[in-house]
C-alpha cells in the first residue's frame, strides 16, 4: 500500500498506487472514478490520518460510489442520511476532511468544482 512515484504536469498529478499509475486533479480527486480501487482508499486515508476505515467508513465510500455511478453525481446530504442514516456532524467525525475533501476524495468520485 502507498504511493510509490508522483509527477505532476498541468495541474494534475500522476502518483503509483498499488502498481497503477493514478491521476489526481490539483485538489487531489481522482480524474477517472473508473481507477478507484478500495486500497486506494485505504491509502488516501492513511496520509490524512484515519488510519484504518471502519465498515462505517465503508458504507458511506460504498454508497457515494454506488450512488455516483448509477446517476452521474454526487448524492445530495438527504439522500445520504435517507440511505446511512449519517447526518452532516456525524460525517465530519467519520472523515476530518468533511464530505467533499473527505468521504468523496475517498471514494473516487471527481472533484465537485468539476462537476
């Protein structure tokens, strides 16, 4: 697990995660949610400091992805509560980062600003 090489050209990053070359935005989202990977997480995790994902982590990443896929963005915070019964506090204890440079940097979905 972890980054074994970063470059960076126009804004984006390229780091080798778990032998796959990856490509970040300059905010660290991931530019193909298609690259996702779960020890890509673990990994993104790891550098903010969460250390290891509780199954708490995992059904907030699971369902931002499932939800993502299926739709084409980003659940709103009512369907994420609807579905995880997680309200905005609890999500901000779960990932320091909040649900945008946390939950969804973890889950691989693209930056929202691109959205």
């Amino acid at each position: 697990m972890g980054s074994d090489r970063s470059t960076q050209a126009h804004g984006h990053t390229t780091r080798v995660i778990d032998g796959r070359e990856i490509l970040f935005d300059e905010e660290g989202f991931l530019l193909d949610p298609e690259t996702w990977s779960e020890t890509l997480a673990e990994t993104l995790a790891a550098e903010v400091g969460l250390g290891r994902l509780t199954e708490r982590h995992w059904a907030l990443i699971r369902f931002l992805r499932i939800f993502y896929l299926a739709n084409g963005r980003a659940p709103l915070n009512r369907d994420i509560r609807k579905e995880t019964g997680l309200n905005l506090l609890d999500l901000e204890r779960l990932f320091p980062g909040g649900i945008r440079n946390g939950a969804r940097r973890l889950a691989g979905l693209p930056n929202p600003r691109s959205c």
